[in-house]
C-alpha cells in the first residue's frame, strides 16, 4: 500500500500456498522502500514483528511519531497537514 505494488514479490506461477508458509513460518518482512523516511521505516519495523507478544499493541503503535505528527482537531481547531512518507502532502480536510 505504501507504494502501490503487492508487498511481497512474487513471480507468476508461484505456488502461493508454499508463499504464504515462507511468510508466516519465515523471518521475511515485506521490503520498506529506501527513500521512506525514518518514522515510516521504524513504525513499519515494529509491526512486522512476528513474535506477538515483542510486537507493538495498537495503542503502542497508535502513538507512534509516524501517526501523531499531525494535529487533527475537531470543529475550530486547527488540523495540521499530514505528510506522507513520499513527501506529499495532504490537504487539511
């Protein structure tokens, strides 16, 4: 989702059950992009500890710098611009 293309790669013909058995009995994580920034690289890295009990909860990961940079506020409060790890920006709702 973070760029667009599946997360995992793999080739046409690719038996998907064997796939699917790498990444959940593996050590593999889906690739982060290089040119993503620190906050998206380290929010990433913490939710895709397999071990669930070393994983970070939602409410952890919920006040991650990543997701909290961004003020959103209610009727006359200022919401601040998110930014996207790709530099853009999305306008104020």
């Amino acid at each position: 989702m973070l760029t667009g293309k599946p997360a995992w790669n793999y080739k046409p013909g690719t038996n998907i059950f064997l796939f699917l058995i790498r990444i959940g009995a593996g050590d593999e994580s889906p690739a982060v992009p290089e040119e993503s920034s620190a906050e998206v690289k380290d929010f990433l890295s913490n939710c895709f500890v397999k071990d669930p009990a070393a994983r970070w909860t939602a409410a952890m990961l919920l006040e991650h710098p990543f997701l909290s940079a961004g003020e959103i506020g209610n009727g006359d409060e200022t919401r601040k611009n998110a930014v996207c790890c790709s530099g853009v920006e999305f306008p104020s709702v």
